[in-house]
C-alpha cells in the first residue's frame, strides 16, 4: 500500500487542492449553474475568458448570452436545454465577443447533476480557450481549401466527415449533400470495386494505399487515390487523371496503329499472290480491330464495268449475281477454339444471305455498315436464311459487327467484315477509319 504521503493524497481535502491547481495551471475555468434558482456561478478563469470581472457579471445565464456572438447564441442554448432535459452531458463550442472588440473561440464541456426526484437540479462543467486550436484548424481548412487536389476524411463507419471544394467539384456534389451521408450508399458503384478494397485494406492494415481507378457514370472518369488510415478514420485525397489516361490511352492506340500498318505492309509485300495478300488481312486485324474477321474479295473484276454497274444497283435486285461475284478467302479468330466455326461460317454464309444483308448494304453503298450492342446477334441472323449458317452464327454470338467495303483504284474489289464479342466496345470511329486504311 505505501507509506502516507505515496503515491495518492492522503485526504480528500488534498486530492481537491491538487485537482484545483490542476485546473488553475492548465487555465480552465469552471462554472455550476444552479437549474433552481437560475444562479451562475464562474471561477476567476470563467471570468477572464469572457471579459469580465466581479463588477460587471451578475450571476445570470444572460450574463454567458450577451457575450457569445449572435450565430452562437441558439446553438449554445439548445445543447445546455438538451443536457438539462436529459440529464445528461453538455459540450459547445462558441465565439465570445470580448468589449475590447476581440473574439476568442471557448470550449465548454459539462453535465448536468441530478437532484432526488431524478431531474437535473445543477450543470456543472469546465470552460477553455481554444482559439488557438481553433485557429490551427482554420489555416489547415484554408490550405485544404486552396487545394488544386480533391480531400475527403470518412470516420471509422465510412460517413463523410470533410470534402474541400475540389472534392466537391469531382464529385459533382455539394458537402451539405456529402457530411455525415453513408460512402457506401451516396456511391453504390464504389462497393465491390477497388476503391472499396483498397479503402477497407487501409483501415485493416493501418497502412496507406495508392491505387488507379475508374468510377463509371455519373461520373465516369479515372482517379488516382491516396488514402492513409488514422484512429479516426480514413484521409483521402485524390486527382481527376481522365485527361491524362486519355492520352495515354490515345498515344497507345498511334503506336498500334503504326505497328498494324507496318505489319500490313510487311506481310502483303512478301507476296505476289493479290489473293493470298488479301486473305492475310484476316490474321493481321484480329485481334487488334476484331476478335473474329472474314475477308470477302469480288471475283471477275477486269476493268468493265460489271463491279460499278453491280455496286450502283439494288443489291437484292441482283442476289445471284453477287452470289457469283462474291467469294471469302480469308477468316480468324482470337480464340483457337471457336476457328473452325468461322471457317466453315465463311465456307457457306454467302449462300445463305439475304437480299438485305449488312455485306450487301456496305458493298452497294460503298460505306462501312456498323451494328452493336445486344441484339447484333439477332440482327445478324435475321438476313441470314434458316439454316446451318444462322447457327453457327449463334454459337459465335458477336455483340458488334462492322462490314467495310475495300476499295482499289475507284472500285470496290472486296470487303472486310468485323466482330467483336461481348467484354469489348464496339468500333470506335477512329478503328473504323483504320479498318479503311487497312
């Protein structure tokens, strides 16, 4: 146990003179409202901090109002009205308004004492200057302000504590919206996705993350995320890098299409063979503009006429003659498994044609025919007659298609017909111009 004089005071008459030079020593003042008789009480500290001295304070709550800045004067009210109703814990933090013109920022923190019948009979609590802190935390709001760079803090249950106004912006929401609102249910596209991972990796690990990651719409843009993980929650701070992905994304897309026309140029000029050139093709496109190709050239060309004058009429008016005129020499596919449909989809889908088909329509109108999303397959198969052809088209299931007519010297001497499964977009207008080129 000790001898007396270890280690705790020896009455209670010293624990209270050590706790009150405690509290002189750290400059808190103390307060009691008496709830019975409306009588406050201040320490000489309480005073001080809101300008007064024994002359001039007379005891009263008014006393504390009329020195509390308008904006604050509600608030306070309502959080001591709240902790005598309850008798429960009062905090607050408000501007006092000085009479030499200055402001100081006072934190108050009590509770209320209840009497015999249970009811709050005395409020009873600590006040201290937290100017400085107070100030502290403005510079480090202003700077974050300032901030070219989006912020945000999430407490421990993922509710939103502080955005900037960068944060704002890219979110494309305001922070009335956004404060104490749910992360997961004010951005449902978040759960299950990286940020989602690495956000609840931080907060486990206690180790700060920084990941790439595309939010789809509304937003629909790519982000590069810092977050680190405190007691309190979760800092995050993040950039809009849509524009620079892009242009990654752009110079990517020249480079593969420097490499595939010089490829083209490679593989056609090793031959001298105009058909075996042009079957080339269909390996060379996949799987870079298609997952699955057919080449198509149109057979008899010598310069009459007869490819002009059958390009210039109805194509269904002239369904035997394309039949002739046309012939597949050339087909891929990405996946080694699914070649040998295509091969024998391209051994037989000319004759099994329709009048109205997307080849036709493309080879007549000297222009590329473009057709996605989920019903291709569908409309596919409906110019394409009953048969071993429309299944086998079935079993391919292209989710985009694009026919492209290959012109020669002023004449349409072939076409190149494109498709993509699903998990890939359709043609963009520059693949398709790139297909032209081809």
């Amino acid at each position: 146990m000790g001898q007396e004089g270890e280690g705790l005071p020896a009455t209670p008459q010293a624990g209270v003179a050590g706790l009150s030079a405690a509290v002189q020593a750290a400059q808190i003042g103390t307060f009691e409202w008496d709830l019975v008789t409306g009588e406050l009480h201040w320490d000489r500290r309480a005073l001080e901090l809101f300008g007064y001295d024994d002359g001039l304070f007379d005891h009263t709550i008014d006393s504390l109002l009329r020195r509390l800045h308008p904006d604050d004067v509600a608030r306070v009210s309502e959080a001591m009205k709240r902790a005598r109703d309850t008798c429960g814990e009062y905090e607050a933090e408000a501007r006092a308004c000085l009479p030499d013109g200055t402001t100081r920022w006072i934190m108050g923190r009590g509770r209320a004492v209840p009497g015999e019948d249970g009811r709050a009979v005395r409020l009873v609590g600590v006040a201290f200057d937290a100017t400085a802190a107070r100030d502290s935390e403005v510079r480090v709001q202003r700077v974050l302000e300032c901030m070219p760079s989006a912020f945000l803090s999430l407490n421990r249950e993922w509710r939103f504590t502080y955005v900037n106004a960068e944060a704002e912006r890219i979110l494309s929401s305001s922070r009335e919206k956004l404060l104490g609102g749910d992360l997961w249910e004010l951005f449902p596209a978040t759960v299950g996705s990286d940020f989602e991972r690495h956000y609840r990796q931080a907060m486990t690990t206690g180790e700060q993350v920084r990941f790439e990651a595309y939010y789809p719409a509304p937003l629909d843009r790519w982000y590069e995320v810092r977050a680190w993980p405190s007691p309190d929650g979760l800092s995050v701070y993040f950039l809009d890098i849509t524009a620079h992905r892009e242009a990654e994304d752009r110079s990517a897309r020249a480079t593969q299409r420097a490499d595939l026309e010089a490829r083209v140029s490679t593989e056609l000029a090793e031959t001298f063979d105009v058909e075996e050139a042009v079957a080339r093709l269909a390996r060379i496109v996949v799987p870079t503009l298609a997952d699955w190709c057919v080449v198509s050239i149109v057979e008899g060309d010598d310069g009459s006429g007869a490819v002009r004058r059958l390009r210039d009429i109805a194509p269904w008016l002239a369904d035997e003659q394309q039949e002739r005129r046309l012939r597949d020499i050339g087909w891929w596919h990405v996946d080694e498994r699914a070649r040998p449909i295509v091969e024998r989809y391209a051994e037989i889908r000319l004759a099994h044609l329709k009048d109205d088909s997307f080849l036709r329509r493309a080879l007549a109108s000297r222009t590329a025919v473009q057709i996605h999303g989920p019903t291709t397959t569908r409309l596919i198969q409906s110019v394409i007659n009953p048969g071993e052809a429309r299944d086998l088209l079935a079993r391919l299931a292209p989710m985009s298609a694009a026919a492209l007519p290959m012109r020669a010297r002023g004449r349409t001497v072939g076409a190149l017909s494109l498709f993509r499964g699903s998990g890939r977009d359709a043609l963009t207008a520059e693949e398709l111009a790139l297909g032209r080129v081809l």
